[in-house]
C-alpha cells in the first residue's frame, strides 16, 4: 500500500493517476472528500486533517511507502512531525518527499523551510528519497488573472532563466522512487529540457492560446508588496518569493541537471507540450 498525500496538488494529482494506471494499491488523505470523489473507487480515502494523530494513525496503517507532500508553512511542523512518528510506528519502510532545489541554499525563507522538512524525515529513521524540482511549468497559472482580465503578465523576474518542469515529469520520478529499488538515500533535483525566462514562456502561452499577450517587467520589491497587501499568503512566504526573484533576476537559476533523464529516460516534456494541453486554463 502506498500513502499519498497532496493527492489534490499539481504533482500529487498527476501522481495518483501513474500509480493507479499500475495497478498499485493506493490510499489517500485529503481534508475535503469532494476534492477525492472523481478518483477511482479503488483508491482508499482517509478524510481529515494529519495534524490530528488518529487520522495521522488511520492514514498509515498497512502501509509501506509514503508519498510526502510536506506542509511548509506549518513553521512549528506539527503535522509532519505527527505524520513521521506515526509511520515509524506503523513500520513504513519509505518516504519520498516532495522538495524544492531550493532546499540546497539559505538565500530564501522557502528554501529553508524545505530544507527543514527534509531534516525532519532524515531524523525519523525511515529511509527517504528527496524530489527537489526547480520551477514549475504550473508556476505560470499564477498569471491567470491578469491574463484573463487585461492580457498582461507582470514579471518581477527580468530575462532570467529557469528550466521549468511538467508536474507529470516529477510525478513520473516519485512514481519510479516509490515502485523499484535502490532510491533509498537518494536527492534528484529535477529541471525541465529548455531555459526560458518569463518573457518568453509568456509568447510560448499567447502563440498557443491565439491571444497577443504583454509582459511587463516590474521590480521584485513591488510584487511582493503587492502580495503583502493581498494577503493571500504568510509575509514568510511572499518573502521568500522575492528572494528567488531577485536570484531569478540575476541569472543565478539558469541550470539544467541530468537527473530527470538518468532517472526515467526522458529529458521531459517542453513548454510548448505542457500549453498545449493545458491551454484552456487561460482561455476566458
């Protein structure tokens, strides 16, 4: 039996659906049924929150991998840490946890916070395995709003680059962590096949959707002001944020690594692949 949790997120999504299309017997966790009811009736549901330790003690009964998609603004990690003393005791023989390349430096609030949760599982004696993608090719649905109201995108980040990532290709590599041998112990940070910077991932989405698209260089400090204002998320995050766009800015993101291809085969999917089928999230 393999634990999922995040199974509603970008990558735990993607992943529920590699793993089931195997066969594998699954479970997962949500706080909210409704998000759960399309999946395959198949696929065992734990309902409610893993801060709670019976649900906690529910959720990993019977089972011998975990896939973690670890909370990280819980800044006192009390679900993780109810979720690892629970699976030790139910005598999980691995956790793979989904990361940040981040988690490598101390630059940013985000990253830290990544590498804390990492500390926590390495901590718990349960051998684990480290997804760390850099950005995600799903990073751009941020943009959706001004996309749709005024066809603009206000990038805080300059011409520099990154290699985003299909959230299908890191779900192909927990897949693979979570169902053959010998990832115990193992860090795979995850890039996607070409760099873009901003500017240019947003004519990528305007040539696919039909739709001329403006993109608008705006300095960092002033987009996480503007986030700050909007509350939608910690100041510690928004912090964080600004921090990678500054680095962003600089040019210091603008790496590939080999790992998704020494791991599943595949360079992975392009941008280009990724808008095409997932246009329609920026149609009106």
């Amino acid at each position: 039996m393999i634990l999922i949790t995040g199974a509603t997120g970008n990558v735990g999504s993607e992943l529920v659906k590699q793993l089931t299309a195997k066969g594998l017997p699954l479970r997962v966790v949500t706080r909210d049924e409704s998000k759960v009811a399309h999946l395959d009736q198949k696929i065992e549901r734990v309902i409610g929150e893993l801060s709670d330790a019976e649900t906690a003690e529910k959720a990993v009964a019977g089972v011998e991998r975990i896939y973690m998609f670890p909370l990280i603004t819980d800044e006192d990690h009390h679900s993780n840490n109810v979720l690892l003393e629970k699976a030790k005791k139910a005598g999980v023989k691995q956790i793979v946890m989904l990361s940040s390349m981040g988690a490598e430096s101390n630059f940013s609030k985000i990253g830290v916070m990544h590498r804390e949760k990492e500390l926590l599982v390495e901590k718990s004696g349960i051998p684990w395995t480290f997804v760390r993608p850099g950005a995600f090719m799903t990073n751009t649905y941020q943009w959706l709003p001004t996309i749709k109201s005024a066809g603009k995108v206000f990038n805080p980040t300059g011409e520099g680059k990154v290699a985003p990532i299909s959230p299908k290709d890191i779900a192909t590599a927990a897949a693979l962590a979570l169902t053959s041998q010998g990832h115990e112990g193992r860090i795979y940070s995850l890039t996607g096949p070409e760099l873009m910077n901003v500017p240019e991932q947003v004519k990528a989405i305007s040539k696919e959707i039909g739709k001329p698209l403006e993109c608008i260089d705006v300095p960092a400090a002033a987009a996480a002001e503007r986030l700050k204002e909007q509350r939608l998320l910690p100041d510690s995050i928004v912090e964080g944020l600004a921090a990678f766009w500054e680095h962003m800015r600089s040019g210091q993101f603008a790496t590939q690594t080999p790992d998704l291809e020494q791991l599943t085969g595949s360079k992975g999917e392009k941008f280009s692949q990724w808008c095409a089928e997932h246009k329609n999230a920026f149609l009106n």
